[in-house]
C-alpha cells in the first residue's frame, strides 16, 4: 500500500499520511484536512468509518469475530481469569501479579464505603423508577461527596479516583436493585472476592444468611469479563468525550451510564427478553416475529441481532450461549424461553435477509436468559452490563486522559435557513 493518500478536489491535489495500527489496520490521517482545503471537513452520520482515537486497550475484527483486551484473547479471559483480574489489566495494561491484584482489590475495598445521605437521594426516586436512571443519577451525584475527584493532575490522583469509583459503584448497583425490591439498603463483606461481595450486596435477605451458590459467581464473573470493554462503542466513546471537557470522571461515567441504556445499545439485554416473552405469550410463533423484523414497514427489530463492527459473529455471543446452556442445566433450571430463543436464532442464521446482512446474534441475545436465571430482575439487566463495562470505561477514559488528548468537538454541515429577516411576533 502507498505511504500517502492523495484526495483531488478540482485542480489541487492533497496529501494525507496514514496511520497504521499493530493489528495492520489503517486510517488516513485528515488532521489537516479544513486547513489545507480551506475549509472542507468529512461528514460521516454514525462515524461508521471514523476513528476518534488510536488507543492501546481492546482489537476486535468484526470480520473475524476476534476480540482481545490488551491483547488477551476473550476466550482465554472468560476461562482463566476473573473479573478484577481483566479490571486490572484493562485499566493499566497488563494482567497483575499477585502482589499486584492484593494492593488493587486492598485500596478498592478501602474506598467501598458510600456517604449515608445517599440514600436519601434514592428514598426520593419511585420505585417505579428504571435501575439506569437511577443508577445514572447517583454515579452522578458521588462527584458532590468526592468533589477531590474531579481535577485529575497526576498519576495518583487518577489512581485514587479509579479505586473509588471501583468500590462505591457495586454497592449503587446493589442498592438500586434493593430500593426497587422494597429491602434495606445494605454494605457486603470486605472479606469476600468483588463479585462475590457483589452478589451478597444484591441478594442478601435481612433474616437469611447468603452463601454464594458457585455456578452463579462463575457464570456472573464470565458475563461481567464479557462485557468489560469493547473499543469505541457508544457509551464508551460517551465517556471518552464527556471527560475530554475535564468533567470528573463520574460525571463522565453517569453520561456512559445514560448512553449504554438505550436499547440498541445495552438496552438490548432487556429488549431481548421482553421480546421473548412477548413471543412465548402471542403463542411461539417465531415465524411470525420473523417476517415482522424483516418488514420495513415495521418498526420491529430482532433484539440481540446485529452489530454495528462484527460482521461474521460476535464471539461473546459463542461464549455466552454455551455459559446460558451450562447455567440452566448446573441450576437445574428450565426455561421455555431458551427454546423460542434457539428457535429464532436457526431461523435467522439461515434467512437471506439476516445472511445477506449479516446478521448474527450479539452479546445481548443469551445474556438475560443467564441474568434471569440468576435471580435477577429484567430491568436490572442492563445495570449489570454497566457493572461488567466500568473497568472499560475507566480504562478509557485514562488513556484519554494520560494522552492528553483535546476536547471532543466535531463539526457539521450546516443545513438551515440562510440570514432572514427578523418579523415581529404580532406579524408571523
Ligand atoms: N433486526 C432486523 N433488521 C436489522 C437488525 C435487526 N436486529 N439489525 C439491523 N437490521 C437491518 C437494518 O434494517 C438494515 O437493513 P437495510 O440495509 O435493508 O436498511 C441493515 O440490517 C443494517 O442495519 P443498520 O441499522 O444500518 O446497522 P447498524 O450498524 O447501524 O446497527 C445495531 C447495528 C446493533 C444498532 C442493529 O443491528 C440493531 O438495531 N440491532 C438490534 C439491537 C441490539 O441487539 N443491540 C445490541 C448491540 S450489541 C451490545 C452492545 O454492544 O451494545
């Protein structure tokens, strides 16, 4: 390939060098492109061909359905590792000793403690309220009671915000569960593992003691490494432009948190199961769900189909179809909604319309099948992606940080009226 892309406009011929990863892949860097051009830009809606940033911290080929966090395979980090183990390496690059992995959960543990008034501030949302607003709103709020978070100016100061937000954010996440639930607000055990002490947050009953059932801490540990980062997605290219402003980094996760909840995002794992429930109640007719999501007529989408980078398979799909199998038959569980869900998945990989677009079943479309069989309500299903994807985000958002990169700010074509007079309101 050439060292220099050429872009002709008119009689003028410019030059752009290229940028080329460690995986080959290639950009053209247009840095110069208005200035040099005297005011031209790229226009691309959904940035489906713009790279905002080079970044060391998760490959994917969506063509080869390869995913790997600094280049761990994800297939090797579900089977071997746990999730502060992958939080580690995400967010400072290589997988720690076990000196390393002490000091880390130690100073997160230290930080695990969230300020009482915050339940005030959870008293006053409904109950009918949805887990990711409000889950949002208090990531939000921890900048009021931390506000030393804010002005990241060293290494350490980074670090300290880091652990804290690893140690406050479960116990939100445990909290708006129980709020929803009707059960007291409670804190877990320093002496248990994080995932753990996640789940006894979550489902300790006030007269019950909680023991760990070890085929839900394993299938949880699996769909939370799953789900812990995945390049520039949404939320994450969220957090990315929300902290380049030099927000804090919570206020910046709050607005990943706002932007992972819509359902084409990771709003999807609730999608899929409401979507399979309402299939089994209208009687299992997949064939009919089937030509609705192929109408373009209908707004109907197959939820847990499609993803915007992977074109072959999404190899965290592979995973957690094999985990969701495992899961319901280790708990003994059967659920009929498994079976519509297998149903529909052979009906797509062998429709035209889904092949010719490949179409496959993504991350979402198996998880909430496992997230039910644990015990854990449809609408929380998306708080537990935001609890997988926080050490992503917080990688993230460090190595834009560290990187010193510049405000995210992109520009536009305007469209609009040109200048017009001013009327009066009495004359319009
Ligand atoms: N059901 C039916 N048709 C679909 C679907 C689907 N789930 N997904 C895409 N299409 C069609 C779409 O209508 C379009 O058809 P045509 O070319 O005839 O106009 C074509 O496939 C391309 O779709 P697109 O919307 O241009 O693709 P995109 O890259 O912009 O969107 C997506 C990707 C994930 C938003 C989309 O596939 C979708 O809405 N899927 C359902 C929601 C979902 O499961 N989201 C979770 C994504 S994985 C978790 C995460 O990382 O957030």
């Amino acid at each position: 390939m050439a060292d220099i892309a050429k872009l002709q406009i008119g009689e003028d011929t410019f030059e752009f060098p290229f940028v080329k990863g460690t995986e080959n892949e290639v950009a053209i860097d247009i840095k110069t492109l208005r200035g040099a051009t005297k005011g031209v830009i790229t226009i691309d809606p959904g940035y489906k061909n713009t790279g905002s940033c080079k970044s060391d911290i998760t490959f994917l080929d969506g063509e080869k359905g390869i995913l790997r966090y600094r280049g761990y395979a994800i297939e090797d980090l579900a089977e071997k590792a746990d999730f502060l183990e992958v939080a580690y390496s995400l967010i400072f690059g290589d997988l720690p000793s076990t000196e390393q992995l002490d000091k880390f959960y130690a100073d997160i543990k230290a930080q695990s403690v969230v300020d009482d008034d915050i339940k005030k501030i959870i008293d006053a949302f409904p109950k009918t309220a949805h887990p990711m607003g409000v889950l949002s709103s208090l990531t939000s709020a921890l900048t009021a009671f931390n506000p030393s978070s804010v002005n990241v100016d060293s290494e350490e100061d980074m670090y300290n915000s880091i652990v804290k937000i690893l140690g406050k954010f479960p116990v939100l996440v445990a909290w708006t569960l129980r709020k929803k639930q009707g059960l007291p607000l409670n804190y877990g055990s320093t002496s248990l593992g994080y995932v753990e002490n996640v789940m006894k947050m979550m489902f300790e009953k006030p007269n019950e003691e909680y023991v760990v059932n070890p085929i839900i801490k394993d299938a949880l540990d699996k769909l939370l490494i799953l789900h812990a980062d995945h390049e520039q997605n949404c939320s994450t290219s969220t957090v990315r432009i929300v902290g380049s402003s030099h927000a804090g980094l919570f206020a910046s996760l709050s607005a990943g948190i706002s932007a992972l909840w819509g359902p084409l995002h990771g709003g999807a794992n609730q999608a899929v199961l409401e979507m399979l429930e309402a299939i089994k109640e209208d009687g299992g007719d997949t064939k009919k769900y089937m030509a609705k999501a192929k109408d373009k007529n209908d707004p109907f989408r197959l939820m847990g189909f499609g993803h915007r980078v992977y074109k072959n398979f999404d190899p965290r799909a592979k995973i957690i179809k094999v985990a969701a199998d495992e899961v319901l038959k280790d708990l003994g569980i059967q659920d009929p909604i498994l079976d519509i869900a297998r149903g529909l998945e052979q009906e797509a990989l062998n429709d035209p319309y889904f092949v010719d677009r490949k179409l496959y079943p993504n991350v979402d479309f198996y998880s909430g099948i496992i997230y039910r069989a644990m015990g854990i309500p449809v609408e929380m299903f998306t708080v537990m992606f935001a609890l997988g994807r926080l050490p992503g985000w917080i990688a993230q958002w460090k190595e834009m940080r560290s990187n010193k990169e510049p405000i995210g700010r992109p520009r536009q074509i305007y469209t609009g009226e040109n200048l017009r007079d001013f009327v009066e309101i009495e004359k319009r």
